[in-house]
C-alpha cells in the first residue's frame, strides 16, 4: 500500500495555513485532495489556482455543464472526487 506524508491543519504554517484555512471557509473541511499536495504549498496553490479559472473562470460553457463534466470524468476514472 502506498503511503503519502501529510501535514495536517494542526501543523500547517505559513502558506499551507493560509490555503487550509481558506479551504475551511470555503467548503467546512480540508478535503484530502489538498492534503495530498501538503508538502508542497506553492504548487498546491497553483492547482487550486488552475481549478478556480477552470471551474469558475470565463468559459462558453455554464457552471453546470462544467461541474457535469467532472462528475462524468471522475465517474469513468472511478475517482471519489
């Protein structure tokens, strides 16, 4: 079984704080997809970054259309998220 080191909000400081305390605004939880990337703050804040403007950003498609688009994927991968 693989194994992936995690910070968790406890031991966050700096950057890795401040996204994990955005994350908790903003959805009530740290969802593991962060944690995973906790050893690496900047480039966690860039991936929430791209999943902002991709999600949230100006699109021809509708919100909806996009979030069907994610369901749809991580279905077929049989991904959680």
């Amino acid at each position: 079984m693989a194994f992936i080191e995690l910070i968790s909000p406890e031991a966050a400081t700096g950057l890795l704080a401040r996204i994990y305390d955005a994350a908790l605004k903003r959805a009530g939880k740290i969802f593991n997809i962060l944690r995973v990337q906790s050893l690496n703050p900047p480039v966690l804040r860039e991936s929430m970054s791209l999943y902002q403007s991709i999600m949230f950003g100006e699109s021809p498609l509708s919100r909806a259309q996009r979030e069907m688009i994610a369901v749809v994927t991580s279905h077929e991968n049989s991904c959680h998220y």
